[in-house]
C-alpha cells in the first residue's frame, strides 16, 4: 500500500444515506497499489477518518462535468491538452471535458455494448462515451474482456466468470465486493475503473436490495429497469423492490395497476400517474396508443375484452408502449 499526493481543488457534497464510506465500492484518494506498472486505487476503508471523508467528497464531487483540478490515483486532469482525446481517456487516466470530445464511436464497438445499455435512461453509446471522458477507464482494464464478462455474467448467473476477470488483473482488493450490488452497466463500469460508480441514494438502497438476490430474480429484473431512472417518489420504487423479494409479480403488479408479468421488465412506464384521458377511437393506432398509456393495465384489458379482442402474449414486446399499441390496433380492427 502507497499513499498518494492528492491535489484537490474543489470540494463536492457527499449523499444522504451512504451506508459507509466504501459502500459499495469507493476509491480511496489517498492509497494505491501498484499492478503490472498501473496505479490501483484501494477501496475507500483504509486510513483515517478524515481521509475517508474526503476521499468521499472528492469522488461525488466527479458527477459534475465542470473543469477543476484533481489528481488522484484512478484519474486526473491535464491543462496541456485544450480538446478533448477520447484514447487519453480510455488508457491515459485523464478526466475531460465531454463538450469538446472528438466522437469517435467506432473505438468501441461490439454488439454487447448496446445490450448492457438497454435498461438505462439514455441507452446509447453517448453514455458510454461521456462517462469514459468523465470517469477514465483504469489502464490495465481491458474494454472488450470486460462487456464480454458482463454479457456471459448476465445470461449465466454465473459469479465465477467475474471473479476470474479480477484474478487475471490481479484484482485482489475487488474480490469481496458483492457484484450482485451492481445492474449490467454498472457492473461493466466497475470491471473498467476498478470502483464502482458515484450512486446516488436512491441507487444505493436498490444496490442493498439487489445484492441480497440471486440472478433474474423478479426484484433483480425490476431494479435494472429502474436503477438509472428518476421518480417523483422514490420510496415507493424502493418499496416495490422490497416487495417483490417475498410476493408474487402478479399481487405486486396491483400497486402499479396491472397482472401483466412484464411491468417488472417495462417499470419505468408503469410509475405514472394515471389519469386516463379520453380516447379517440377512430386515430391511428399509435395515437390511441399515447392516450392509452394514461390507463392502467386493468382498464386497457377491460376495453379490450368488451371489443372482444384477445390480449397477445407480451413477453415478445420490448416496453408497455409497443404492446399497448398492438392492442390499440387489435382494437381499431374490431371496430372498423
């Protein structure tokens, strides 16, 4: 273990309700180890008090995109460089600006990268982009290994596959990290930065929630599709998740109003407020479809079935709007 010289210029509000200092994976500022030639920052539980702390304060003060000076062991800035290189950020450690990048997307390409984004707030590869500028991935990370990792990790359950990743980077100060804490984007983060993203907490009580479950678990399967999201009442998105580790889909699905199994899948659209506007049934499909949205699920099926239209399995639909409007056109067809 080293201690490093930090420079820190700017100092940054720590969350509510952080369980802890290292919760669940923060970098120390101050201490490192050395792998293979490489800087690895410790995870934020060792030193004393008042470095943890700061340490702390300076990783949340990194969710802000503004320029200021930082020189820690898992990044830094740079005033020698005016614009933006994504390859400096990607094996030379240097934190950006993401207003004046140079949008080379095609560094990065790989189609798991698109299926670890699905469930976020803006599922492109900007997100990617903007966080590696923001959050330089660590040097001896290897992108391609890691989406690899994640991807097989999500369709096996499989812990081992994640474990080994670490062991082949000599990780030893990730191996206790619990990475069922972790949906697929951030997990992916974790495996290239060694740290875990700056969560917020909202994301840091879904994490307790989530790293007490096993993979493709119904509360695992409603936390991803929430994990990235903002809500007017977050309390009640913590409670659905508690909810769904002991009661059915379906008896939980009446919270939000509907049976469909899929609302753990399609969440983000199910945690609205309702207010069933009125429906022209002679629009298009589509635009009976936004109307419909404003219903819950029980008033959609109940229509349906007074037109005598039979429901289509949803499994096959990638969110409540394009079933929905499936409906609305089975709908259009039995009245014309």
């Amino acid at each position: 273990m080293q201690k490093y010289n930090v420079i820190y210029n700017k100092l940054g509000d720590v969350p509510d309700n952080l369980p802890n200092y290292d919760f669940p994976a923060i970098p120390s500022a101050f201490y490192f180890m050395v792998i293979k030639n490489k800087k690895i920052a410790l995870l934020n539980n060792v030193g004393s008090n008042d470095e943890k702390l700061l340490s702390v304060q300076i990783f949340y003060s990194l969710l802000e995109t503004t320029y200021f000076q930082i020189d820690t062991p898992y990044l830094k800035t740079d005033r020698n460089y005016t614009q933006s290189l994504l390859p400096l950020s990607l094996k030379g450690g240097i934190r950006q600006q993401i207003s004046y990048r140079d949008w080379f997307d095609g560094i990065m390409y790989d189609d798991r990268f698109n299926i670890i984004l699905t469930q976020l707030s803006n599922p492109t590869y900007s997100k990617i982009i903007d966080d590696v500028y923001l959050f330089p991935l660590n040097p001896l990370s290897d992108i391609f290994a890691a989406v690899r990792t994640v991807w097989i990790y999500m369709n096996t359950g499989e812990n081992r596959r994640v474990y080994d990743y670490f062991d082949s980077l000599e990780l030893e100060n990730l191996k206790n990290v619990n990475i069922r804490y972790f949906p697929p984007y951030f997990l992916f983060f974790l495996l290239t930065r060694f740290y875990s993203y700056p969560l917020s907490s909202f994301q840091i009580e879904l994490s307790i929630i989530r790293g007490s479950t096993q993979p493709n678990d119904p509360s695992q399967v409603f936390i991803d599709s929430v994990y990235d999201h903002q809500f007017p009442n977050p309390e009640f998105v913590i409670k659905l998740g508690k909810d769904l580790t002991t009661n059915s889909i379906k008896d939980v699905g009446k919270l939000v109003g509907t049976d469909n199994v899929d609302w753990i899948r399609w969440a983000p659209e199910y945690l609205v407020e309702y207010t069933s506007e009125p429906v022209d049934w002679n629009e298009s499909a589509s635009d009976i479809a936004v109307s419909l949205m404003t219903w819950t699920d029980f008033e959609i099926f109940e229509i349906a079935e007074s037109f005598n239209v039979i429901l289509p399995f949803s499994e096959t639909y990638p969110n409540r709007y394009t079933y929905i409007e499936h409906i609305s056109h089975l709908i259009r067809s039995e009245i014309s």
